[in-house]
C-alpha cells in the first residue's frame, strides 16, 4: 500500500533478501511509489505475488532475465508505466505502457533524476541510481570481470542495494576460466551442451570455447547475439563472434550453446532428451550448468552434468570494491541466502541492511 504519512523517502525489499527469489523492491519517492524488478523464480516455487504492487505508480525494470522481468505482465495488466531500456522491452508482454531509459545517461521521472549505467550483465542490462536523499543505488544483476558485457562506473550513493548473488565467494573469473579450461581437457572427445540464457552468458561463454573446439548456436542464442553485436555496447573483441551467426545450428559440434539456462525447455532440453534416450547422456556427452541451477537441473547433473560457474555475478572484492567507490555508508546484500553472514565480514565497508524497509 501506498505511504503517505511521511514524504522522506524509504526503499523497501519485498523479495530478494535473504534468498535467492524474485527481485522486487518497493520505492517511496515522497509523492509516488515505484516499483524497481518484477521477477519470477529461478525456482518453480517462487512466483511474482500481485499485491507487490499495490498502490504502485510505475514499474522500472533493470534487465529481461526471468528474476527480474518475469512478473511484468501482472504491471501491464494494472495498467502501470514501465521504465526500462529498449533493449530489456523486447522481452516485455504485448500491450505495455513503456517509458524508455538510456542505458547510459540520465532522464527525470516525476521530479526524480534517474541515473543509469550498464551493469555489465546482460544485453540492455542497467543499473538505477536515484536521486533520493544522499543518492540510492540499486544494482539489480551486475559484473565487472565481463568480457563480453561493458560497465559503466556509478556515481556516489549513500544507500546501496547490491547484487550479493555469491554471497561471500570470493573466487575471480580468472579462476573461473581455468577450471574450466581444465575440465574441458578431461572431458577431450566429449559433446557439452552449455544451457545458458541467450541475453545474459551465451556470447561470452561462446567467444571463450572458440579457442578450444567447434561451437554451435541455437536460434535464441543467435539472435541475441546477433543484437549485442550490433548494439555497439559491446567490449573490444566481440565481434570475432560474427562468423558463427551464418552457420546453422549443428548437433555434431563439440559444444552446443543453446537456451534455455536451466535446460528445461527449449534446445538445451531437447538435447537433453535426446540424449538420454540415445543412452549417450553421462557416457559421451555431459551438461555443464554455468549459473544458478534449479532442481530440473540439477537432477540432469545428477545423471550426466557438470557444475562449473561462469562468473556473472560480482565476486566479494567486486561487491567491496563498488561500495567503496560508491561511498556508501549502508548496503543491503540481496540475493543470496544468508545476508547476515555480512556482519562478520571485516572487509565489507558499509553498514549492512538487514530489515526490509529503510529511510533514505
């Protein structure tokens, strides 16, 4: 419900702290309230729950991964504006009242100056910084280790409610590659299929496997490849990626790159099926799970996958680092399950949030 007893503004979390679920967080501007993510999942059981946005004025959404955009058709439905890059609208039902952001630069929405970045994350991903009390800095997903994904540095903020996805895993993305690296040696004259979401990891993770052997899109993965490239956001070097969108896609490769990023629909399960059926699934041809998985997933890596994470989250030197150059003097971890883990964490330099509404 609306909050009109006091015109300070205040951020609320209604999902998202404490678990990995739904982001969706309540804003108070002192005459409007927004809503910033309307997401769904990853999990089956965590569903957007309607009255989040009650008394709502409009909705801004950070990027088109599920978590995050999932929801956006109960927004439409309510009639509600929706702010977001253009980029992140493709991803939105038919029928929206969309307000279109930059992914850089800075617009005003009833009285309120807007401030947006890339978060390095996805295509058309940005991160919000609003011009509320000493400033409120809302990440949504973000990294900066991508080699595939620019990032735009924000500006300070006192209030930060970050992206905490892995917790106080402190492993770079250097490490990442070379454990892959490595596992792909083991795995030499074997077929990996990489489920992953076509607009977040495909085009990074794809460039990466080019060195090691034949790599192979799926329509989804192609086109939303085909889109970064062509966006111009993109960091030096993508477009070696270019020569695999004229090539169809073929189920021979050595690695197949293919929605969806849990492998429960879409290529990803389809190959799945085929090779279980076929008897191949675990003897000469693997899963490798890159991201959060759910338990479809994890029931594939039960019986024929790996588990090797892709960084697309910030490790806990980013997490610091951002804070730091924030300035901010209070930040809430969201995203992962035990945010109160953050109070012992000397290097952590801002007050941690831990409640779900605060002034600002």
């Amino acid at each position: 419900m609306r909050d009109t007893t006091t015109t300070a503004p205040w951020i609320e979390v209604q999902s998202g702290l404490g678990e990995k679920g739904p982001a969706c967080l309540r804003l108070w501007t002192g005459s409007e309230t927004w809503v910033l993510d309307a997401g769904v999942g990853p999990e089956a059981t965590s569903p957007f729950v309607p009255a989040w946005l009650d008394g709502a004025d409009r909705v801004l959404i950070t990027h088109d991964h599920v978590d995050h955009i999932g929801g956006a058709a109960h927004a439409i439905a309510a009639g509600l504006p929706i702010h977001c890059t253009a980029a992140t609208a493709r991803a939105l039902p038919p029928g929206a009242d969309l307000h279109l952001l930059p992914e850089r630069g800075e617009t005003v929405i009833a009285g309120v100056r807007v401030t947006t970045g890339r978060n390095g994350h996805a295509l058309g991903g940005c991160w919000l910084h609003l011009g509320l009390g000493d400033g409120l800095f809302y990440s949504g997903d973000w990294s900066e280790e991508s080699t595939w994904y620019a990032f735009d540095p924000p500006p300070p903020a006192a209030t930060a409610l970050i992206d905490a996805s892995y917790h106080l895993d402190d492993t770079p993305q250097a490490a990442r590659r070379a454990a892959l690296d490595a596992a792909l040696a083991a795995l030499a004259g074997h077929q990996l299929l990489f489920p992953v979401p076509p607009s977040g990891r495909a085009g990074e993770l794809a460039l990466h496997l080019l060195a090691h052997g034949t790599v192979t899109l799926d329509a989804p993965c192609r086109a939303a490849i085909a889109q970064a490239l062509d966006s111009g956001s993109l960091v030096p070097g993508a477009a070696r990626l270019r020569p695999l969108l004229d090539r169809p896609f073929d189920p021979a490769a050595r690695f197949l790159v293919c929605d969806t990023p849990n492998a429960d629909g879409g290529m990803a399960w389809r190959l799945v099926q085929d090779w279980r059926d076929r008897g191949r699934l675990g003897q000469d041809a693997f899963v490798v799970f890159t991201g959060h998985m759910t338990a479809h997933a994890r029931a594939i890596a039960a019986r024929g996958g790996r588990f090797l994470r892709w960084n697309v989250h910030p490790p806990l030197r980013d997490q610091v680092g951002l804070l730091r150059r924030l300035g901010a003097r209070r930040a809430a971890p969201l995203f992962c399950s035990q945010p109160e883990d953050y109070l012992l964490e000397t290097a952590f330099p801002a007050e941690v949030i831990l409640n779900d509404r605060c002034r600002l």
